[in-house]
C-alpha cells in the first residue's frame, strides 16, 4: 500500500481542488502498479470483458466474472478507492441490484457504478440504503450500445443536453459520489461539472471534468487493436512487449544445435 487509504469522501474532497485520476485494473499485478503510482480511484471496469476476456462488447460480461476479477484486484491492497462494475442486466430491479452489489462488494468492492440516471434511480438509490457507495456513469453508455445506437457522443442536441442535467442531478440527489461521463461533448460536461455537487469523472468528455478516467490498456498502448480517440498513447507498449517475446524465442532458436 502505498499511502493512505481512499474513501468516496476523500474522492468527493478533491472537487474543485485537485483532479482525479482513474484507471480501471481487472488483475492483481496491474492493481499493484496502480497503487505504486499512486492511483486514487481503480475501477473493476466490465470493459473487462473486451480487454480480458475477449468478448465483443461489455453485455457478456457475467456477475461471477466481475466478482473474480474484483477479487483479483482486492488483493492487492491497492490505497485506491476499488470500484467495481454491476454488470449488463445485473440490476433490473431494486432488490437485484442490493443483491448483486453486495456480491461485489464481498469480493473486495469499496464502492459500485452501474449505468443511468433516472431510469434507474430506485436502483440506485437501494444501494446507497444499503450503505453501499455508489458511482453513477451517463453520456455514452457501453451496456446499451446494442439497443442505444453505439459508441457516440452524447449531449449534441437539446434534447440530450436536458436529459443529461436531469439525470446527473438526480444521481447526485440519489447520494451518488461521483457521475463518470462518457463521450459527452465538452460543453455540456463542463456545465454538468458546475451544476452537481459531486465530482464528475470523464472519459473523452473534454478538460473540465473534476477528474479523468480512461482504460489502462488504452494508456500504456497494450489494447491489441483499437485505441480511443480520446487517448494518444505515449508509446505503444505493445510492440515493446512482442519485441521482447520475439527477442526471447529468437534467442532460443540460436541456443539450438
Ligand atoms: O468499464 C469501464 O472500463 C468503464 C470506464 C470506461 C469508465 O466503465
């Protein structure tokens, strides 16, 4: 562990002060890197499910895999706050949703972040009834990209921009800690940043978000195919790696009589 330990308090304390990192970690050596880099927020993100486990989108991802992976990064004792994903159709109703948070949350979860605003409000608000942190995610929800129209910006209309506001209000009335926002325009991140007041935490949402999150994989460049446009890796540690692995089997073949 590296210093002391995060709460959602001590994440909500930096609004306004200082930004907030996140990254997501789905094991323990990558949990471990994150704590030794000082990491205040590590999310067990269902994106899991594309960058680990191979899936073609996050509806794959299953409750018992989250609670593994959770449990992986629990581990390692990292001082960042752990969040875990409730996954795809984890949380229809109130009572699901206690149930699955809680299962998170005896794998190691200190806090939990499903997708909505106030069409799942109930939902939320029984997981924060139950004691049990909660970080809500709006803009451009990766669980309804099947049905909601793919990875777009969102908050382009008025229509959106409305719905956008209603909703990170009312996360924020639900007793939320913080709102992720995903690929919404950086205006109306901006204005969602001022309104609420609970830190906002967004991914290719523009500079004046409270704080930032993005896909380790993305960061370091190892995604195997695809990376975000919100993120321009420093080096793409991926060719490193297979140069390393090719370097090592090349040097083997030599050793060969
Ligand atoms: O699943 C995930 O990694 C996420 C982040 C992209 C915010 O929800």
């Amino acid at each position: 562990m590296s210093e002391a330990r995060e709460t959602p308090q001590t994440i909500q304390q930096r609004k306004g002060c200082e930004s907030i990192a996140a990254l997501t970690a789905y094991d323990f050596p990558m949990a471990k890197l994150l704590d030794a880099a000082g990491v205040p927020l590590v999310l067990v993100g269902d994106s899991l499910g594309m960058v680990v486990l191979g899936y073609p989108d996050t509806t794959h991802v299953t409750l018992d895999e989250m609670a593994h992976h959770t449990a992986a990064v629990a581990r390692a004792m990292p001082s960042g706050l752990v969040v875990a994903d409730l996954p795809y159709q984890s949380y229809e109703t109130p009572e699901e949703a206690v149930t699955s948070a809680k299962c998170l949350v005896a794998a190691g979860a200190e806090g939990v972040k499903a997708e909505g605003g106030q069409a799942i409000l109930p939902q939320v608000e029984a997981i924060v009834a139950a004691g049990i942190p909660f970080l809500g995610h709006l803009g451009m929800l990766p669980q309804s990209v099947v049905d909601g129209g793919g990875y777009r910006i969102k908050g382009r209309d008025d229509e959106q921009r409305e719905a956008l506001l209603a909703d990170s209000q009312a996360l924020g009335q639900a007793g939320a800690f913080g709102i992720v926002l995903e690929l919404v325009t950086p205006t109306v991140a901006a204005e969602i940043t001022r309104l609420v007041d609970i830190p906002t935490i967004g991914i290719g949402s523009g500079d004046d978000c409270d704080g930032q999150i993005l896909v380790t994989t993305d960061l370091l460049g190892t995604s195997p195919d695809f990376i975000p446009r919100h993120i321009r890796p420093e080096e793409l540690l991926r060719d490193r790696m297979v140069g390393m692995i090719r370097g090592w089997k090349n040097g083997l073949a030599k050793r060969k009589p």
